[in-house]
C-alpha cells in the first residue's frame, strides 16, 4: 500500500526507536522554576522540568515512573498539544529505554483461529490506515482539586492533550487472527514491567465488541510522528471517548479471552460509582461499582489564571477548551452570576467529536471579583453538572470550574 501521507513516511516513524536514556530519572533534580498548581490544601507548587528525553518543560509531578503534567498554558496556544508538552503517565518503572523498531512484534494470541505476529512493516503497508483526533485525558485528571482530597496523582488540569492518531483498525488486525466464537473480552498489555514480580502487570481490556467498533485504533503515529516513547512508541491503542486508562502504550501483546478479563487493572482498580458522573456524596465508600468507561464534557478557560487582575469595563476577551467527552461539543456556555444567567460561547473549529474545541467569548466585569464559570453540553444534551462530583478514587471530575480574577482600574 502507498504511503497515505508523505510525511508519515516509513523512514520517520521508524526512526526515532533510540529515544536516549532515562538517566536523568535517578540524577537529582536541577534548580527548576515552580509552578503554582492552585491545589486546595496542599503544597501545591511543582517543579518545572526539562530533563526527559523527547520532552520540552513539563510539570514535574513524580521522577520514576514519570508523571509529566502539561503546563495550561500549552492548551490556550495550541487546541493539538505538542508532542513535546503532551502529559506522560506510567504505573510501572520498568520502561524500556529504548525499542528497536526492526526487531519489535506485536503479537495477536489467544481465542484467536491462528496466532499472529506482526512487524512494525506489516502495520504500516498491510492495512487500510486511518486517522482522526481525540482527546487522551487520565481517568484521574484534575484530581488534586478533588474537596475533600483523595489518594492519588494530585494532578491539576493537565493529564490531558489533544492529538491526531494515525494508525491501523483493531478490527483489521484482530480479523488477521480470526477471533473464534464465544470470545468476550480482548486484553492489551505493552513492553512496560513492574520492578516486582508480584506486582500485576499493567493489563486493560476491552470487550469484544467494542475492539471491533472500527474505531479503536492501533496508531504508530501522533500528531504526523513517531510518537514520543514516553507516549508509547512504537504503538499505542486509541480508545476514543474512553478515558486514557485503556490506550495502552508500547502495545506488543493482544491477548483475545474467552471469558471476562478479571485481572487486576480491570476487577479492582479504576473501578467508579455507577451513577452519573461517578458522583456519591463525599466520603462514601459503599456503592455499586464500575470500571471506568467513557469520558464526560468537560471545558476549562485557558487564557485567565486564578487571581488574575483584569480591567474593570474594559472588553475581555475569554478562551478556552471543551470537549463533549465521547462524542463532540454542542454548545459552551459562561456565566459570572454563579450560574443564575448564562451566556453561549462561540466555537472554533471542529476537529471531530473527539477533539478539544476551542471557544472564545468577549465580556466586561464591573470593578471588584468576578468569578467566571463554563460550562460544556455535548451532541447527547449531557451537561456539566453545577455541583462538584466527588468519589474515593478522584476520578472523572465533570462539575464546571470557575476562575476568580480581580477586575479594577487601570494601573
Ligand atoms: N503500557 C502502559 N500503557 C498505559 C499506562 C501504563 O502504565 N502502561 N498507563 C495508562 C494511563 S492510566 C494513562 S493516563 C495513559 C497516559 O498516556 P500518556 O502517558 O501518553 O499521556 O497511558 C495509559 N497506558
Ligand atoms: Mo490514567
């Protein structure tokens, strides 16, 4: 098959194996400018980072595995998040430094009429490509603002990015090793290790029927390239609509079951309420239990920081992200009563339903605090609730967020 993109060309997606060491993961941190998070009750200043490989300034939350988070600022300049600012999560520190793109396979086994192992090769001139944008957001983003605070990441707003995937359907290449009847679930693991062998492995699946929707995407590449390694070089899985828990990185194993997939990752941990929004009043640790599933409309203002001191009367000119969570954005909408009156946004380009859009709206506060909320409703007619949701993992926080600025005379 013909390149579809000549700047996908096979020569740059599978250079770029040898992303340079991870040594500086166990070198002590040099002196970083801080950033300020604004996360309530906690020590919320973070340092800024350069020191990982295929990365430009990241707030750093962990050294070993990486937590990277993107500084906001990064989603008021570009609705695609760079590569080089796009958030980076593991579980596990065992990450290989390097892969060699020649000699790597991804393997297709198990309920499976034959066991398939594919080169990097055979995905990209094998298979009809496809492509298309969508959000990768961290089932656990935002979660350092969780009130009252859970265990966890204490992320702020930015374990999320935008990008286009291009890559190969998971339906072609599951058809390649013929699903058998009676398969339930499809599990996905990638070249990434615990330190410890008792330690689970990361593993997520999906069902059977969801990996064969056509949408679910193998992508060898992100935003045109090779995808950092840190992002999951050389394959990762798309899941669109679908928190990041189940895009799984380094994807070399595709494991077909005949049964539900019970292990660890999927039985016991990212498990949410069932009621909307994974919401229970705060504190409450009895409820029914799902794994996490599809995203939610989020929107966020990107261009105000919290304190802000703006001019009284004077036009200002709002911008922010939205996205509609598993399908696209409707409408956003602003308030700066607390949500008595709102006020429609207007929107920028559409990208597809899973992508970031942009929204814009032009005000003027009176002379004192102004407090200016969003809201996004997306092409389901799902809004973001007024109220905060809340559960014990910190997961899937929905609610509209405000920004408090000062709005006074001219200086
Ligand atoms: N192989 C592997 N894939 C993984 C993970 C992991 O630990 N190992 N973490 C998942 C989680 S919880 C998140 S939030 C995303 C983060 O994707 P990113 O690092 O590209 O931003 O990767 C997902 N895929
Ligand atoms: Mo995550």
């Amino acid at each position: 098959m013909a390149d579809f993109n000549p700047a996908l060309s096979r020569r740059n997606l599978l250079a770029g194996a040898a992303a340079g060491g991870f040594g500086i993961m166990s070198s002590p941190l040099l002196a970083q400018p801080m950033v300020d998070l604004g996360l309530p009750g906690k020590p919320s200043r973070r340092p800024l980072t350069r020191a990982f490989p295929q990365k430009g300034e990241m707030i750093l939350q962990r050294m070993r595995p990486p937590l990277l988070e993107t500084p906001m600022e990064v989603f008021d300049k570009h609705i695609l998040t760079p590569n080089d600012q796009f958030y980076v999560r593991w579980h596990w520190a065992n990450i290989p430094e390097s892969v060699d793109a020649s000699s790597f396979r991804l393997t297709v086994r198990g309920h499976v009429d034959r066991t398939v192992e594919l080169t990097l090769h055979d995905l990209l001139h094998g298979f009809e490509p496809i492509e298309y944008v969508a959000v990768n957001q961290c089932s656990g983003n935002s979660r350092g603002l969780f009130v009252p605070s859970v265990p966890g990441a204490e992320w702020g707003h930015g374990a999320m990015g935008n990008a286009r995937w291009t890559g190969v359907r998971l339906r072609d290449v599951l058809g390649q090793a013929g699903v058998k009847a009676g398969a339930v679930d499809v599990r996905f693991g990638g070249l990434d290790e615990a330190l410890v062998a008792e330690a689970p492995k990361f593993r997520k699946s999906l069902s059977v029927d969801h990996a064969r929707d056509g949408e679910v995407m193998i992508a060898y590449a992100m935003n045109g390239e090779a995808m950092p390694l840190l992002n999951g070089f050389p394959l990762r899985l798309i899941v669109p609509g679908w928190y990041s828990t189940y895009w799984v990185k380094m994807l070399c194993d595709i494991e077909v079951l005949p049964g539900k997939d019970d292990n660890f990752w999927m039985a016991k941990a990212y498990q949410v309420p069932t009621t909307p929004f994974g919401d229970v009043p705060a504190g409450t640790s009895d409820y029914a239990k799902e794994p996490i599933n599809k995203m939610v409309p989020r929107s966020l203002i990107t261009n105000l920081a919290e304190g802000q001191k703006v001019t009284a009367g004077a036009p200002l000119m709002l911008s922010g992200i939205a996205m509609g969570g598993d399908c696209g954005v409707a409408k956003v909408e602003i308030s700066t009563d607390g949500g008595k009156s709102w006020q429609l946004a207007a929107l920028g380009e559409d990208l597809g339903p899973y992508s970031f859009r942009r929204f814009t709206h032009r005000l003027a506060l009176p002379a004192g605090k102004g407090r200016i909320t969003c809201r996004c409703t997306n092409t389901r007619g799902v809004s973001q609730p007024l109220g905060m949701n809340w559960n014990p993992g910190g997961y899937m926080r929905a609610g509209v967020e405000t920004v408090t600025v000062m709005a006074g005379g001219k200086a």
